[in-house]
C-alpha cells in the first residue's frame, strides 16, 4: 500500500509541477507558479526523504492529500489553469 501511495503522489508531483511550469511562464503571475514549483517537490521521493532527513519532522500523508486539493483548487478555480494552457497552445501554434 505504501509504494502505491508514493506512485500516486510520483504522479501528483509531475502533474503539480507542469502546473507550477505553466502558471509561471504563460499568465500574469509568475511567482504563483514558482510557488506551486516549490510545493510540488514535496511530492518528489528524494525531496520527501531529504526534508525527513533535515527537519526534525516529516510532512504525513494527510498533510499531503490537502495541499494537493489546495493546489488543484488554486490551479482550477483562482489559477484559470484553462486559459493558461489555451495561451500555451497559442503560443507552440498547436
């Protein structure tokens, strides 16, 4: 269960961070999608045992499962993550 958990957030981590590469280059807020990049690596394993290993805490899984529902909520509703993706379109002629 353990290594179906962490391949859940592997892929959680991939999408979060094309999220954060997405709001960063293609909007009118560049340090939004900085900070998703940020966060995302949370979700990364060596990020995640590195941060076990340094800090005198370890994030748990809940913690994880409600900053991944902040970051769809934000990328979703507030973050207009669909018209981003229409103007990355525009841009790459797709």
């Amino acid at each position: 269960m353990k290594k179906f958990i962490d391949l859940l957030f592997l892929v959680f981590g991939i999408i979060a961070t094309g999220i954060g590469l997405i709001n960063t280059f293609w909007g009118n807020d560049p340090f939004y999608g900085i900070f998703i990049l940020i966060i995302s690596s949370i979700y990364f394993p060596y990020t995640n045992n590195l941060i076990q290993k340094k800090l005198p805490f370890s994030i748990s899984t809940w913690t994880k499962i409600l900053i991944a529902l902040f970051i769809f909520w934000a990328s979703l509703g507030v973050g207009e993550l669909f018209d981003k993706i229409e103007m990355m379109r525009q841009t790459f002629n797709m």
